[in-house]
C-alpha cells in the first residue's frame, strides 16, 4: 500500500509538472496556462460581462468636463474598481480620452455587449456600444446616440480590469429626418424625435447704415432691409409649460447671406452673426447667433445634435433660385401681434392690408417667373406654401395654392396661374375701418364708391395662436357682401 501511495503522489507530481492538473497552471486562476474547461471558460466570460456591463452603467457619473481635481476623484470613484490602474491614470491625465458624460443631456447609460472573444495569453476582447439616452429613451431600449467601444479585460491579482479601451465614432442612430423640398436641404434626428413639428416664421434684417444701392431700393439704418424663413424644428415632448429647446434654422439666398457677412444688415440683437450649417445652390442655413441663451430643457440635446453636422444640403432647381429671388424680394409684413392684443385699430387694419398685397405677390408668383423666362414647378410651389405658412395655417396656405394654381398640363409637375382675380381686397377699398378685434378673430369693413368691382365687403380673419408664444396665424378668410 505504501508503494503504491508513492507511486500515486510521483505521478501526481508529475502531471503537475506538465500541466494536466489544474492548480497554478489553471486559467480559472491565472489565464494562459493549460487547459479549461468548458464550465471555467463560461464563468470567466460570464464575469468579463459583469465587469463591462457594472463600468458602462457608471458612466454617467463621471462628467469629463468638470473641474479638474473632481474629474479625477469621480474616475477614482466610480471607474477605478473596474479598470488597471494604469488606464485610470492616462484617464485622469487626460480626461475627454476616456468615456463619460460631456452634456446633461444625452447621456452615456449603458454598455450593450455585442461579442466576447477570448485572446491568444488569457485576456478577453468585449466589442460593444455605449447607448447614449435623453429622459425620452430611458427606461426603454431606444437610445438618442451609439458609440462602438472596444474594451480589453486582463485578469490581475485574482480580478477581471478593463486595462484598454478604444472608442470609435458616433453612429447615426436617426431613424428621423426633417427634408425641405422647399428649401433644398435634411436634418437627420434621432430617434426620440419621432413626431417632431415644425414651426414656420420669419427673419429680419434690419440696415446698419443708409444703403442707397440696397437690392429692394434704398434704405436708410434701422430700416428693415432683408427678411426671409426661420423654420424652427420642435421635440415632440414640447408642451407649453414644459418648452424645450427647438432647432432652430434661418434660410437667407446666397446674395442675403453675403450682404450679412458684409455687414449691410444686421439680424437680432447678438453682437455676432448666425452660423452657417450648409449650403445649396440657392440657400444657406444658418444658426442663429445665441439661440439657446435661454438654456430650456433639452438645449444639451440639441447641441450634441448640431455638433454632429446633421444637416445635409439638397439639390435645388433653376427655377426655384428665381423664385427665392423673387419671394426675398417682396416687403413682408411683420407681425402685429401686440397691436392686435393692444387693440391698436390703425395698426391691425395697416398690418392686413400690408399682408393681403403681399399674398397677392405670391400667388401671381406663376406669372412673375414667366417674365423671367421660368416656371412655377413643384418645387416653386413648395417654396410659395413654405412663405405663406409664416403668415397662414397649413390648410389655408395649402388651399390658396390649390385655388389659383393649376398644372400645365395633365401629369405634369409645372404650374401656372387660374384665370380670375388673385387674392387681396384690402389693398384696392377707398375705406377700410376695423370692426372688432380679438384673439379669436378680426373683423374689418372696407367700402369703394360706386361704380366698383367690391363696394362694400365685411372681411373676417379667423386666427389660431401658437401654443406658448403671442404670435398667430390666419386660418381662414371669410368675405361677405362682394
């Protein structure tokens, strides 16, 4: 018995020797000696995942462009139990190499893990994404943005540490887009944008010195001297107690944007211009100077977004560069809406005059490009409803164009002009009084003597005001006694 009890332990040393024994060969201990088993592989993957999926939900603790000395304790916080000590250092020596938060909004939530694969020596290679989230994807699987990161784990002292980390690109996760026919360009979105609006207004440029050779006529400073779209892209979350930060994007012609740049007219009060987002062969879309100086919720959001380079130039026709010349062109009222809260009878009665001659202009748009040798195709017509939505509900807008513009011909995209008389009462009545005003509508009388065409017309102006703002729209127009 004795011999062979001896024999036993020789031959256990042995195998030892040779590393067909688990014990310090073993790479449930120390990974790159010997064999595992298929239960020790599963465990030590299984743990590789829970170290990757622990460091990926501390993310967001860690807020890379704070104050130096608290960047370093929150990396020594929350990432140093799951990284080498050497990667935590280079981390803190520079902190915007590392993953973490960069803005309030969205925010770095999670570490999805797409494979684990084991490497030549012992160590794992984890390839995964880093889901980014605003309060409208958390708690969901939706994420606002995806980062790939490629992470290395090392086993040292007994435990799994992520000792590299390499991040890649943000992906474009929009499944969202935001295309203007009318103004030749696309804003991809993220997901969460889903059921976004867009609402229409106006620019003003207004002269910073007596301009004689200004493109509309002369103009003296302080005079408006260019107006033109302010589209403003709206979170779905938006509610008027709740505002959120809008995207917001102004369309100057080629020959605004360059009067800008020369300083022949200023926009807004900012001490500094808008600033280009891109350009067509028509149009160039701007930012405007100090657009979030409010700082509303989501405005991080938005940001992130616009430093992704989001907007995408489209191609536009000849025939639409004519007519941003011609609607750049035309004096559009501005809005009146204190002076319709305020009453101010001359003012409102002077604003709906202004603006019927104005619809008029654009409607005989058809007519105006013929003189210049082009057509009202499709796109011209977006171009018409995009001007008139500043001033007019979409179905109204829509509806205008409807009535007076008719295609050339069966199946085709080209338009002209309805033979009968284009809209706008107000602009050719000798007398014009108001007759009452409120948010609801506005009710005004115009008389001509005889003989005329309209003798006496009641014309009403139904409004809708925009959700959280004292500005309006006219829905409908109702003309009673022509």
């Amino acid at each position: 018995m004795r011999r062979l009890t001896l024999a036993a332990a020789v031959l256990a040393l042995l195998l030892a020797g040779c590393g067909w024994l688990g014990g310090a060969g073993d790479p449930g201990g120390a990974p790159g000696g010997g064999q595992e088993s298929p239960g020790d592989a599963a465990r030590q993957e299984a743990e590789v995942r829970r170290v990757v999926e622990e460091f990926g939900r501390r993310l967001q603790m860690v807020s890379l462009l704070g104050p130096e000395d608290q960047v370093r304790q929150a990396m020594e916080e929350h990432y140093g139990p799951y990284v080498t000590p050497q990667l935590l250092e280079a981390w803190q020596a520079d902190p915007l190499s590392a993953p973490g938060r960069t803005v309030s909004s969205p925010w770095p939530d999670r570490i999805e893990i797409d494979a684990v694969t084991q490497l030549p020596g012992g160590d794992y290679q984890v390839d995964g994404r880093i889901i980014e989230v605003t309060s409208v994807e958390q708690g969901t699987d939706q994420a606002a943005a995806v980062r790939p990161v490629t992470l290395v784990v090392r086993r040292v002292d007994d435990r799994w540490l992520i000792d590299q980390v390499t991040l890649g690109e943000y992906r474009e996760t929009a499944r969202v887009a935001y295309e203007s026919r009318a103004y030749g360009f696309r804003v991809a979105l993220p997901a969460s944008w889903e059921g976004f609006t867009v609402m229409t207004g106006s620019w003003e440029g207004r002269a910073l010195v007596d301009d004689p050779g200004a493109a509309g006529g002369p103009v003296q400073a302080g005079d408006l001297a260019a107006h033109g779209p302010l589209l403003r892209i709206r979170h779905p979350a938006w509610t008027a107690q709740r505002p959120r930060q809008d995207i917001p994007i102004m369309v100057f012609t080629l020959r605004q944007w360059e009067d800008l740049q020369q300083g022949r007219f200023s926009v807004g009060a900012a001490p500094v211009p808008p600033t280009e987002l891109a350009r067509n062969e028509v149009y160039v879309l701007a930012l405007p100077a100090r657009y979030n100086y409010e700082f509303p919720e989501g405005y991080e959001e938005v940001e992130a977004i616009l430093a992704q380079s989001p907007v995408e130039p489209l191609p536009l026709t000849p025939n639409q560069a004519e007519a941003a010349d011609i609607l750049a062109s035309l004096p559009a009222p501005a809005a009146p809406a204190a002076a319709l809260l305020e009453e101010d009878a001359g003012a409102v009665v002077g604003w709906f005059t202004a603006l019927e001659a104005w619809l008029k202009d654009v409607v005989l748009l058809p007519n105006t490009l013929q003189e210049r040798g082009a057509e009202a195709d499709g796109g011209v017509r977006e171009q018409a409803r995009g001007a008139l939505l500043a001033y007019f509900g979409p179905e109204y807008a829509g509806g205008i164009l409807d009535a007076y513009w008719v295609p050339a011909s069966p199946g085709e995209e080209v338009y002209s002009l309805e033979p009968t008389e284009a809209p706008g009462i107000l602009p050719f009545m000798a007398e014009v009084q108001v007759l009452s005003v409120d948010r609801s509508q506005v009710v005004i009388h115009a008389e001509n003597p005889p003989p005329a065409l309209w003798e006496d017309v009641t014309v009403t102006y139904r409004l809708s005001w925009l959700e959280g703002e004292d500005s309006f729209r006219v829905e409908a127009i109702n003309i009673e006694g022509r």
